[in-house]
C-alpha cells in the first residue's frame, strides 16, 4: 500500500511517503512469523528551492544540493535539480521459520526511510 | 510455486538462499524467541512503552538480550529427540551418556558465531537427590575429545542453559554442518538418573555482508 500521489506526478515538497510492505502480498505469511508487514516508505517530492533547505528538525542540506537548486533556479534545466532520497533509516528484524525447521530472527538494517533529503 | 523474480531478488537482499517452506508440523515459538523479536524490532519497540525515546533504537549487529555481537539468532531444535532410549532408572549404576544433534546447515560460511548456548530439560526417572547435593552436568563433543564444560545443576524443574566456548568448536574455522554433543548428568549424592526430555540449542552469529551504517556521523 502506497500514498497516492495526484495524477502520478509527486505532490509537494520533497518528504517521506507512506509504503507499507505486507508479507501476506508477497507471499510470505506462511513462513514469517512476525512481523505482518512493515512501513518501508520511500521519498519523493521537489528539491527546488526553498525544499532543499531543510526545515526545523530535518538533517542538514548537503551544501552541494542547495548550489545545484540555486543554479536551477537562475539557468533552469542545466543539470536538473537535486535528488529526494532517504536521509535517515532506521531497521527492522524479523522471526520466521526457515528450511532446517530452526525458529530465526534475523536484524535489517536501513529498511525503514524515516526522513528524507535532498541530496 | 516459483517465486516471482523481484521476490527472489529480495530474498536474496535479506540472506535468504530460498524462500523457506515455512514449518513443516507444528512448531511452538520459544518465548525467549518472542522476547527477543519484540524487544529488538523498533518498530513493534515504538508500539510499546518505549515509544517514549525514539532513540532507543537498538545498536546495529548487537543482541543487547545476550550482550553479545550478532544480527542472526536461531534456535535450532535437537534433531535426535525421537530416537532418545528410555534411560535406566536404578541409582546404582553410573547415568548414560546422552546424545544430541543439531543441523546448522543453515548457517552460511560468513558468518561468525558469538554464542552458543544449549537449552535443556531434564526430568527426574525416580526419586530426587538430597535438597543441596544438586547434578553436574560435562558436555563434550560427540568422538574423541575433550569436556567442552563441566557445570553444576542445582535443580531439574527451570530449564538449563549451558553456555558452549565458541572458541573451542569455531576456532578460525567456519561453522560446522552439524554438532553432536554427549551430555553427561551425574547426581552428586545417591539418586536415580535424570532423563533428558528437551534439548535445543540457542546460536546467536554476523553476518557482515547484512552490518553496513549508511548516514555519516554527524559533524
């Protein structure tokens, strides 16, 4: 399940958007025992100015991303604008049954996007 | 059916050789397991009282639980229960050596483990040991070789944790497909022999190739 985004284009401002990943649509349910699913999300939105500044709380902007949004906004569409991409992720573990008849719990990291960034 | 590709490719991304087939019987999840799924994974640690501090999440490639280096922890059933003889109940003679066989087929070559722990219980064939004698409990690997450990058991009804030296069955070399242990569990005062009913082994291990931080440190 996906955050709908109006008429395919990405609305707004460069941020995370809601991704949840379902096991049971993967067809994994049979074999992983918890979690059910997890949030993944993923990033999208502009990195015109002023996005690519970040905004209270957020990580800083790469000085790089804030010339290449500057840049686009005097001479537009020489070398396009910075990317939305995830700035921070945090992990995710999950316990399942494998082909040994062993009960698992394996550790991912940087699996969940919990912010995003231009970058 | 096959997995589609993308699916495959996933798998793969988590690990995983194939996509397991999922518990052939009915197979209970050990509390420990659950404990430690839920105390491990953020975002089932976000839905509980420690949401307060999202900071809490866990170091990346550590079990804090067991306080040891790890990002996989499998709890591998013994795969010799069924065939275990009824054991001689007389305290006369010396208690028989107990055999226990654990598949770790699916540990791949990279990983290293950092702990190896067996879980045991035992059950009294006849009458117990005088209150404070207890049981000493020696494991050693299967063949020639030496007592891997010599513990002492206080009492049979809470489960017993033996804690394996790693060092001594992983040396520098990868983890073997399968380990077979003898137990040995010898009451200290005249008593009848104790039988083991349950034994699984608790194997916490790295995988580096799954242990990469990608953020900076913050300046």
């Amino acid at each position: 399940e996906a955050e709908p985004t109006a008429g395919g284009v990405p609305g707004g401002a460069c941020r995370a958007r809601r991704l949840y990943v379902s096991f049971r649509e993967v067809g994994w349910h049979r074999w992983v025992i918890a979690p059910r699913g997890f949030l993944a999300n993923y990033c999208q939105g502009h990195c015109a100015l002023p996005a690519a500044l970040p905004g209270p709380g957020a990580p800083p902007a790469l000085n790089h991303a804030v010339l290449r949004a500057l840049m686009h906004a005097a001479v537009p569409g020489n070398g396009g604008l910075p990317c939305c991409v995830p700035a921070r992720l945090s992990p995710i573990s999950v316990l399942f049954f494998d082909n040994s008849d062993n009960v698992v719990l394996r550790h991912y990291e940087d699996m969940v996007v919990d912010e995003c960034g231009c970058r | 059916p096959e997995p589609p590709r993308p699916a495959i490719a996933l798998l793969q991304a988590l690990g995983l050789r194939d996509a397991p087939r999922g518990a052939p019987k009915a197979r209970p999840v050990p509390p420990l397991m659950w404990r430690l799924f839920r105390r491990r994974d953020p975002q089932e640690a976000r839905a509980g009282p420690r949401r307060k501090s999202p900071g809490a999440t866990p170091r990346p490639c550590h079990v804090e639980e067991l306080g040891v280096a790890g990002n996989i922890v499998r709890h591998i059933p013994d795969r010799s229960a069924p065939a275990r003889p009824p054991e001689p109940s007389s305290a006369s003679e010396p208690c028989p050596e107990q055999t226990v066989d654990f598949d770790l087929s699916a540990v791949e070559p990279l990983e290293h483990a950092s702990l190896a722990r067996l879980e045991l219980r035992f059950e009294a064939a006849g009458p117990g040991v005088a209150p404070g004698s207890g049981w000493e409990l020696s494991v050693a690997r299967a063949g020639p070789g030496p007592v891997l450990l010599r513990q002492e058991v206080r009492a049979l009804g809470p489960p017993v944790h033996a804690e394996l030296p790693v060092a001594a069955w992983a040396p520098h070399a990868p983890t073997p497909r399968s380990l077979s242990l003898v137990l040995v569990l010898r009451p200290r005062a005249p008593a009848a022999c104790a039988r083991l009913v349950e034994a699984a082994l608790l194997l916490v291990t790295l995988d580096p190739r799954l242990c990469h931080p990608l953020a900076r440190p913050r300046r």
